[in-house]
C-alpha cells in the first residue's frame, strides 16, 4: 500500500501540552487510513481501561509535530486499541480524520475549503499554452491563465483561480515544466465548522458530478483559517472508502463549462436548495448511480421509487384545491353510504381508505408527468407506453416477486435492462432541468453531445424513439450558445 505520511513525531493531547510529547509513528496510506502507534504513553493514557479492541475516545484530539518534515498534525475521532509487550501497555490509535498544515492548526477558527481541479482538464481549461519556432535554435513558449472568476453563494462567495506551476531549468537542469492548473476556493461568511464545510464539500461534489456525467470527488480538500490578515490552510486526509475510487472518463462531460459559467454559482445554489428539499427523489438517483454492482432490478426500482418521490414532492405535485371529479365522486359515494348504512368499524375504515385510494394518481402517471418535461421531441404516446410498462414491470417486482408466471426471469430482466437504462440518462436531465438548466443546453446533452449517440440507443431499444428516427441522428455538435 503506497504511503502518504510515514514519520516518526512526537504527541500529546490537544489541549493538554506538556514538555514531553509522546514519541509515536504515524502513517496515512492512500486510501486515507490513519494509523499512530505510540512508542511510550501519551499523558493522561492511563485513563483506559486495559481494552484490546478498538474502542472510541470521547471528546479527545491528538496533536503533533512530525520529526523530518517539521509539519504540524491534528488527528481526530479517535479509536484506540491496547496492547502489552512484555509487562508494558501501549496503546495505537486510529483517526477519521487527519490535518496537517505547516502552521499551527486552530479548528475553531476555520472558514472555508480548498479544492484542487484536477483530472478535468477538457472540461475547463485554466489557460493557454502557444509554442512557436522562431528559428531553428529559438524557440517561444507563452503561457498565460485565465482570468479568476467569483459567484456570491448564499452563505458565502465560490471562486475559481487559475496558477501556473514552473520548474526553471538551471545548471544542471534544463528541463522547462510549465503547468496550467485551477482550484475552486469556497469562503464561507462567518466561522464555521469541520462538519459544515464537509457536508458543503458532499453537495458541492455531487453538483460536478451531475454536469460532468461522471462520478467526481475532491481527494483531500484543504481547510482554511484566518490568522490575523493571514490565511493559513491545512489538508485533510479521511477514509476514501465512501468516495468513488472511479476515473474520471474523457467524453462523458456533458454540460460544458463555458456554457454555464455565468450562472455557475446561482445553478450550485439552487442544487444545494433543491437536493436537500427534494430528499429521496435526488439520494435515489446518486445512490444508484454511484453504485455500479448493484443488481438491474435494483437500479431499476431505485430509479421508480426516485421519480416516484420527485413526483410527491415538487411544485407540480401538490394537490389542487378543487377535488377532480373522482375524488369528488369517491367523497359523495363515501358520505352516502357513512349516512345511510350501519357497517362495522372496521368496514368502514377499509371502504374509507379504498376510495380515498381511488383518487391517487397511478405510477404511471407519475412517472408521466415527471419524465415529460425532458421528453424532448419524443412522441407523447410513446412515452405514455413506456411510462406504463415502466409501472407495471415495478409493480411485477413488488407484488409478485419478479414475473407473474415464474420461470423466465432472463426474459423480465431483459425487459428491464433497456428501460432501466434509459431512465438513468433521463433522470439526469429531470434534475439538471429541476435546477434551471435551460432547454437548449438540456437537448443538446440529450441529441449532440459526445455521449448522445449512447443516450439515443438506449431511448430506442426502450421504445421512446424509433429505429428510423435514430437513423437520422448524426451527433455530436457544437454546444449552443449561451444566453445573453
């Protein structure tokens, strides 16, 4: 396992200094694993008891100092595991998390992330590299970056910022390395937290996600504090286990970057309004998706159930003020029969919410109704066909297990496959359409981008669009221009 930190230090208790730090080896491996082993005791140890599995330790930090490279560390939520080598307990710790920083680290201080972009370069380019010869012995080489660009967020303002990093040659080097990179720095408007900015990063990084069309993830993310009119940072290491350990794949970009920069701040705000106001119908979809060894009926159901709470949830959803003539009719029929006719309780609670049921809208035209707006040139029957079938296959997968007639699962699975897939790409466009993605942008993902040819096959083997019709699309093209 490859190693990022590998040093002997010396610690103590954050909070509780004392002239004799601990000695201890700590190591963080590229799987963001944290592990100190203590060579003598860290003051205060003896408050555990003689424990041999790994156990928390409550409201406790570790603060430390590296031997080699001079850096400071802090480890927190701590675990802890005994351990006797002849008659002497020592004890080894394992971390959550770890901070290291060239300064003294201050948690209580924090104010924002650092977020370098990396792996993207096709997606956003930070500048422009011209090489040209002047002569056969004379070369020009001009580097320039772009300029900075800044979104005021609601809680705080998001910037993008373009460096050149350079090795100059020299006597013994004359190797010139240039290179064009980008950092997304977030500054939240007041002190906060570890656990705020974590769970701004989430969203932050599922919003890359759904533009790019490919599972993203900013490994180890710098935390910034403010120190005086300094700003001081420290990169922070955890478990990579709950994130992608995917690629990012050239040609699944979607949503170019030039396309949105202008309402790149205003699109991030209203996903993170809408990801936590819409819940299961926005978790359904990264969950499943994130998920590539989940079974097809399960990516299948998770899709349904996902719409399914879209559909409850958003604005179009809500009921009506005025009852449509069948909840009308099963409220009249209700009254009469609870006026003019003695049932048991129970009866009548059964009727009661039978007909109350009557007036609920079907899966299928929940599924209708979400879809549609996305539907874009595909034929309203076709798409009410698939939408019904969409229902009945989860309603199989509900209420009999899989196929009514058992013994041809392989043929129920590969009537799911097709439609399973088609609403993954569909899904998408509903949540970039729910955010304000406009509808220029959203048909050319759909019918030009560099993945359209793909989202199109799948569209007709579910039956949305027809052989004929695929026939005569080409894709991909340019993107449209941006408004305005």
């Amino acid at each position: 396992m490859k190693m990022i930190i590998d040093e002997i230090g010396f610690f103590e208790w954050d909070g509780e200094e004392s002239d004799k730090p601990a000695p201890g080896h700590l190591t963080i491996e590229d799987n963001g694993k944290i592990t100190l082993e203590m060579h003598a005791m860290l003051g205060g140890d003896a408050v555990f008891p003689d424990i041999f599995s790994w156990t928390p330790v409550e409201n406790k930090t570790i603060r430390g100092r590296l031997k080699h490279t001079g850096r400071t560390v802090l480890l927190t939520e701590l675990k802890v595991r005994a351990g006797y080598l002849d008659q002497d307990i020592f004890y080894n710790f394992i971390a959550e998390r770890c901070f290291v920083s060239d300064d003294p680290i201050d948690l209580d201080k924090l104010v924002g992330l650092s977020l370098p972009l990396k792996d993207l370069e096709e997606w956003y380019l930070a500048g422009d590299i011209k090489m040209s010869e002047l002569s056969e012995d004379i070369w020009s080489l001009t580097v320039e970056k772009k300029q900075d660009i800044l979104w005021p967020l609601t809680q705080g303002t998001l910037g993008l910022k373009n460096h050149i990093t350079r090795l100059y040659p020299n006597n013994r080097n004359q190797n010139v390395n240039m290179t064009l990179g980008a950092r997304f720095e977030y500054v939240h408007h007041e002190v906060t937290t570890a656990e705020g900015l974590l769970n701004w990063l989430k969203g932050f990084q599922e919003f890359i996600s759904l533009v790019i069309n490919a599972t993203y993830a900013f490994k180890w993310p710098e935390f910034l504090w403010a120190e005086g009119s300094e700003t001081l940072h420290a990169q922070c290491y955890f478990s990579w286990s709950s994130l992608s350990e995917d690629n990012v794949t050239v040609g699944k970009y979607a949503i170019p970057f030039e396309q949105i920069k202008d309402r790149f701040g205003g699109l991030l705000g209203t996903w993170l309004l809408k990801r936590a106001a819409l819940g299961p119908g926005i978790h359904l979809y990264l969950g499943t998706v994130r998920n590539r060894h989940l079974y097809i009926e399960h990516q299948f159901v998770n899709m349904i159930w996902g719409l399914e709470a879209l559909s409850r949830r958003n604005e179009l959803s809500f009921p009506l003020e005025v009852p449509d003539k069948q909840a009308a009719k099963g409220l009249r029929i209700l009254a009469e029969i609870e006026n003019n006719v003695k049932f048991k309780s129970d009866d009548k609670r059964w009727l009661k919410n039978l007909l109350t049921r009557a007036a609920e809208r079907s899966l299928e035209e929940r599924l209708y109704e979400v879809i549609s707006p996305v539907a874009i040139d595909i034929d309203p029957a076709r798409l009410r066909d698939f939408c019904k079938e969409c229902a009945r296959l989860r309603n199989d997968l509900s209420h009999y297990g899989g196929e009514r007639s058992p013994g041809d699962y392989d043929a129920f699975i590969q009537d799911i496959h097709p439609r399973m897939k088609a609403l993954r790409q569909l899904y998408r466009l509903i949540i970039l359409n729910i955010i304000g993605v406009e509808d220029p942008l959203l048909r050319w993902s759909m019918y030009d981008s560099r993945q359209s040819l793909e989202f199109l096959h799948w569209l007709t083997v579910a039956g949305l669009i027809s052989k004929e019709t695929y026939k005569t699309l080409s894709g991909p093209k340019s993107p449209p221009p941006t408004e305005g």
